[in-house]
C-alpha cells in the first residue's frame, strides 16, 4: 500500500511546513503556509487577510498613538485600556 502524502490531524500543516508530508487534507501547500507570532503554523493568506482588518489597523494606529508597549487589554479596567479602546474607535470610525 502507497504510503499518503496528504497530512491529517492536529499537526497536518506543522508536517506540512516540515517538509514530511505535501499538503493539508484542505490542500494548502508548504508555500502556503507561514508561522503567526506565537509560533503557529497558518495559512498565509488568512494571516494577511486577517491583519488587513479595518479595526486590527486602527488598533495598531491607536496603540502607536498612544506609545503602548506589550501586553495591553483594549477596554480593559485600567485607565491606559480605555483610553486605547478610545483612540482605536475614534480611528476605526474616522
């Protein structure tokens, strides 16, 4: 029996991206694949599509506004959260 080159599973696209099997049972290619910031293994183009999100842009901006650093909850109870949720709003709506 010829052994499958199509990854299935949890660790589909990770065996994918390795180089141990040739694509995902949804037929994403090693090409088409990428590592997030956290080290996942995605698809590229989700991962772009993702970033290209009006309200992702505007936190982004409001952030850099703001000079916020690491971990910050956008509407949190502190201070610095609302004031984020405030910035990213006035620039999603703008």
């Amino acid at each position: 029996m010829k052994k499958s080159v199509v990854a299935k599973g949890r660790l589909a696209k990770v065996m994918v991206l390795r180089g141990s099997k040739a694509k995902t049972t949804g037929g994403l290619k090693a090409g088409d694949l990428t590592k997030n910031k956290n080290g996942r293994v995605v698809s590229k183009k989700q991962s772009a599509a993702g970033k290209k999100s009006k309200w992702i842009q505007a936190c982004v901006k409001a952030r850099s506004a703001l000079k916020i650093k690491g971990f910050a909850v956008i509407g949190g109870k502190t201070a610095q959260g609302q004031a984020l949720l405030k910035k990213a709003r006035s620039f999603y709506k703008a």
